[in-house]
C-alpha cells in the first residue's frame, strides 16, 4: 500500500512543475534498511513511466537545482536512483505509483522516516510538509532527510541534513547552521568532523544501516558529528572500473 500526500502544483521558485507524493514502506535498500519512505515523483499522466518524465526533464518540479538531476532539466545526469541497481525510478517508481491509494500501515519495526527515497522535500507547498512531518510525529518515527535547497529553505534544517557536493560547500552550509552530508570523490579524505557513512557500500563488514544509525536527523539531537559518502554516481561507477582494470592488468 502507498499513500498520496499530494498532487498538484510543486512550491514553486527552483521547483517548478507538477509533482506526486507518496509515502510506503521501502524494504528492498540495503543502505536505509526497512523505514517508511517519501516519494517526490514527477506527477504522470497517460501511463508515462517516471523514468520517462525525468528523461524528459520534468524534475525540475521534483529536484529544484540539485546538481545530480537529468541532463534535460541542466544537471549532469549524475543521480544515483537512476542506477539500475536501485530500482528508484525504474520498476520501483513504476510500481509506487500503480499501489492501491491506502492510509500507509508501519510495521512496529519500523522506527525511522526518510525523506525522500526521489525527489527534495523542498519541493512540497508547505501544508504538505507539515502534513509528511505530522505524519511522521504521528506514527512516533524518527526523521531522516536530506535537501540540496539548503540555502533557501533554513526551515528544513530541523530534520534534514545539507546535501553538499565540495569542501567549500559544506563551509557554507556549516557557517548558516546547518549538519552536512557531503559526497566527496573516491579516495579523498574526510573534512575534520566529517564521518564516513557506516551504511556506505564496500565496508559492509563494517556496516550499519540508517534504520539503526539515524545519524541524519538535522538537527532533531543536536548532534554534532557530520556524514560523508564517496560519489556512488554512474560517472564514479565507471572511473572505479576503470582503475581496477588497469590494476588487473598491471598484476598480470
């Protein structure tokens, strides 16, 4: 079961276009672990796949400025959910969208709500915002939440971490308050209180799932430390392939 937040008119501003929110229960990301989920979708119609709409450039309603969004809407086509592997937007989306329209069910397990799996919350109109956290509030489970709006919507920053792309950035988003959450290139070092991601693949003997770390809260505890993945993007993907094939055939 899924259940519709809203459709209708993204905020406006970097957000521009229709949207379609949707909340479930996401069990299949070995990175989150099983934790209730919003959606940020590119609103369709006439059996569109989701995928086609962002193809199509249809996420700016959905991901505002964010640097990693379809090349049609002015970014570099770097988004991880459009990996295969992650099913975001591909079978995953398609089939969120094909869900029966239900108030969503949480299993007592569940302790943790991300926003968003697709998408920014940056993109709601405010009432739905506030209707995602009361949501969230009302099934007594703990925020996990990311925006690349960081610095245009300080609001956010109570249960959102700034998703930062460079050193300077994180500076910046530092210097207005806020907890980081930066991709950095593979290979290079963390910031000083930077931590690396313990969910983050290729540490697996090491790993632990957002649903039992919850360190990317915003604010919600006042934590301090703040989180660093390396770029897990397709360019990355592929640069990482590369040099372990070259190591391959050095050692042959």
């Amino acid at each position: 079961m899924a259940q519709t937040l809203y459709r209708g008119p993204a905020i406006g501003g970097d957000y521009v276009g229709d949207i379609h929110a949707r909340v479930a229960v996401a069990t299949g990301n070995e990175k989150t672990a099983e934790v209730l989920t919003l959606w940020v979708l590119p609103d369709t119609a006439n059996g569109e796949k989701p995928l086609d709409a962002v193809k199509a450039g249809h996420d700016k309603a959905t991901c505002g400025t964010c640097p990693y969004r379809s090349a049609a809407a002015g970014g570099n086509d770097e988004c991880y959910t459009r990996e295969g592997a992650s099913q975001v937007l591909s079978a995953g989306a398609a089939s969120l969208a094909r869900a029966p329209d239900a108030p969503v069910k949480v299993p007592p397990r569940v302790k943790r709500a991300r926003s968003a799996a697709y998408g920014d919350a940056a993109a709601l109109p405010l009432p739905v915002l506030q209707a995602w956290r009361d949501l969230r509030d009302k099934l007594g489970l703990a925020p996990l939440g990311y925006t690349h709006a960081w610095r245009t919507r300080p609001d956010l920053m109570a249960d959102h971490m700034a998703s930062v792309d460079s050193e300077q950035e994180r500076l910046e988003a530092k210097a207005m308050g806020w907890r980081t959450f930066r991709v950095r290139e593979p290979g290079a070092p963390l910031m000083a209180g930077e931590r690396q991601c313990p969910a983050v693949a290729g540490v697996r003997e090491n790993a632990m799932d957002c649903s039992k770390c919850g360190g990317c809260d915003g604010l919600t505890r006042n934590l301090k430390v703040d989180f660093s993945i390396e770029n897990h993007g397709k360019t990355a993907k592929v640069e990482r392939r590369r040099v372990a094939l070259a190591n391959l055939r050095l050692s042959v």
